[in-house]
C-alpha cells in the first residue's frame, strides 16, 4: 500500500507587512532584507486571527481539491508550534469545522520540518494499513511570537497555512522515500520558550519569554549542510538522481540559504521552488505554500517527482521524496 497525495490546499492572512513598513517599527532597511534574506513582504496575522483560521481554510481548500468527502478522512496532523491553544490540538479544532467526524486528531511539534514530518509520519499509518486517508497540515503564526524590537528575527517570518489529502493507493507513485534527523544538543541555537521559559540545553531561566531568539549564523551554517545531505539520502534510498526529480522544494528561511543548499546538492535554480520574496519564513507552512502555488499555477502536473527539505529548531530536519497526484 503506497501514500499518494490527491489534494492540496493554502491560505494566508490578507493582511501584507512590507520591508519598508518595517523600517517604520525596527532599525532596519528595506535592501538589507532583502540582499541579506530574499524577502520583500510576508502576510501578517491580525490581533484577532489565528492559527487555527488559517489552518481550516487550508483544509478545507485541499479537501476540496482532493475531491473527497471530510468523512471519509481517519486521521488529522496539524503541524504547529504558534497554536492559538496547546489543548484542545489544532488539528482537533480543524477537525470539527471540516466535518471531518471520522478522523483522530493531533498536532505535531517539530517546527520547520513539521510539515515534512507530518507527511511521514502519514506516510507510516498508510503503509501500516492502519488509516487510508489523512490530512496533513503545516499552519503558523510566527508574526506573534516574535520580538518586533529585535531586527535580526522579526524581520524573517511571515504567516501562513498549507495543507495536503494523503490517500492510501496500490499506485507505486507517492511518496517514495523519506529521512528525518536531529541533534538536541543545539537546542540554545534557535528556540521559543514554552510556559515556563527555560532555555534548551542549559535549562536556565530565558529572561525574554515567548519570543523566538535565534542565533542565525550559526543556524545558516547547520541548515545548509543538513538539508543538502537529507535530500542526497532520499534520493539514494529511491534510487533516483537529481534528473528524474521536476523540483526540489526547500524550506524558505532565507533566499542564501536555499541557494546554498541547492548548489551543495547539486540542483540548478531553475528546478527549485522559491517563493520566499512574498511569505518570508513561515516554519512548517512554507513548503505546503510553495507546492500549492505551483500546482496552482501549472509548474508541477500530475506524476511529477518533487523533493522537499526543511531544517528548523531541535535541530531537526528531513527530507522526502514523492510523486504528485
Ligand atoms: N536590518 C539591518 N541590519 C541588520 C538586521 C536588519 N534586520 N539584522 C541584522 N543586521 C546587522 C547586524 O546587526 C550586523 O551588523 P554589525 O556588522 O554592525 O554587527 C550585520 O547586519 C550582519 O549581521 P549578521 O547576523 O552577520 O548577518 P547575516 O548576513 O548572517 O544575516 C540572518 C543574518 C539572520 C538573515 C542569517 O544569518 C540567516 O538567515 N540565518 C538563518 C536564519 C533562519 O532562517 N532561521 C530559521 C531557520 S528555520
């Protein structure tokens, strides 16, 4: 029994944060972000949308577009780490306005790569023939969580929500191979306080709660690295070379990083998603919203291979390798 993804979804807030609408909250400037990160606007959530908004019109777009009835759905993963609340789960307050009366729900915690872990993660259910169709979500609002005096994160993240319909297939054409990995060690590197405020690694007291802190260099340098070699070992464990894959969809945290990654991987530009000048970093959605927009608009059809590759906080990563439709 193969994983096949038969629908797709995305949505985000109206609401656009330019970089010269930040020049007026922050000392920073509109050319710095854009040459140091490849951003020139994000969608900003406002005071009374959430998550949770964002990640059920997602779905229900994908729903729709995978044809299928929300009933007919065992299973809801919603990807998150800016969930308007810890309990009930996002995926359980998606759940109840989809219909989807039939399906468990949970929320995976695993930043950036949340999406692609989600996506494994059904990937196993399926092949376990414990459930035959899941939904899938990446859903953040990072544009709360951050610190709009500190210019070396704000300026980075934007909101957003994507969501794809995995279906049980005996078609040989889904997902093909998947790898994840961490190091928790490096938890200090990049980390948003829970409730009681600790730093990762050391457990200290963090005197800023609930912002994200990051110490960026230091993150480029292990992002590049990571997702150049998980993309090599999926590609590896299928089999397959860089020529048989339509597009490498990496996770879009910063325009230099995607470009060195896909150089040290050894994918041309021209065969990787990029869509991070209008979204900036929306951790576990930005890949879901890449591939949304390229269905959307023709670049990838029915059969295509794509690679997608995410590197986030843990340090985690993860890679996987699968056909479209
Ligand atoms: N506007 C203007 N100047 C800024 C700025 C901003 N928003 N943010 C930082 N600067 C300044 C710094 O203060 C520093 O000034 P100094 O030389 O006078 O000290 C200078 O720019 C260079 O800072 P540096 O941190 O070395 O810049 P960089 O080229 O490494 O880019 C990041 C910084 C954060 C954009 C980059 O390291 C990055 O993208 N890291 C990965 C972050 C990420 O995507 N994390 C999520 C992964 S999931």
């Amino acid at each position: 029994m193969n994983a096949h993804l038969i629908g797709i979804g995305s949505a985000v807030p109206e609401a656009v944060l330019t970089n010269a609408d930040l020049e007026k909250i922050v000392d920073t400037n509109s050319e710095w972000i854009e040459t140091r990160a490849g951003i020139k606007e994000r969608h900003k959530s406002g005071d009374d949308e959430w998550v949770s908004d964002l990640a059920i019109k997602a779905s229900q777009r994908a729903i729709e577009n995978a044809k299928i009835s929300p009933g007919e759905l065992d299973l809801v993963i919603c990807a998150t780490v800016t969930g308007d609340t810890t309990m009930p789960s996002i995926a359980s307050v998606v759940q109840y306005y989809v219909k989807a009366k039939n399906a468990a729900a949970y929320d995976l915690g695993a930043a950036c790569p949340g999406f692609i872990y989600g996506m494994v993660t059904a990937d196993a259910f399926i092949r376990s023939r414990m459930f035959r169709k899941i939904l899938v979500i990446g859903a953040e609002t990072t544009t709360k969580v951050v610190d709009y005096t500190d210019r070396s994160t704000c300026v980075l993240f934007g909101d957003g929500a994507g969501a794809v319909v995995i279906s049980a297939s005996n078609d040989d054409r889904g997902i093909i191979s998947s790898h994840m990995g961490g190091d928790g060690s490096l938890g200090n590197l990049l980390y948003l306080p829970g409730m009681r405020g600790r730093v990762p690694v050391t457990l200290e007291k963090d005197p800023i709660p609930f912002y994200v802190k990051m110490a960026g260099n230091d993150v480029f340098k292990h992002a590049v690295k990571a997702m150049a070699d998980s993309a090599a070992k999926v590609l590896d464990l299928a089999g397959c070379t860089i020529g048989d894959v339509k597009y490498l969809i990496p996770h879009q945290a910063n325009i230099r990083i995607i470009d060195a990654t896909a150089r040290r991987a050894g994918f041309p530009m021209e065969k990787v998603l990029v869509n991070i000048e209008r979204y900036g970093n929306t951790s576990s959605a930005t890949i879901p919203l890449a591939m949304d927009e390229a269905v959307r608009d023709g670049r990838i059809q029915k059969g295509d291979l794509l690679l997608a590759v995410s590197f986030g906080s843990g340090f985690s990563w993860g890679a996987i390798l699968f056909g479209w439709g």
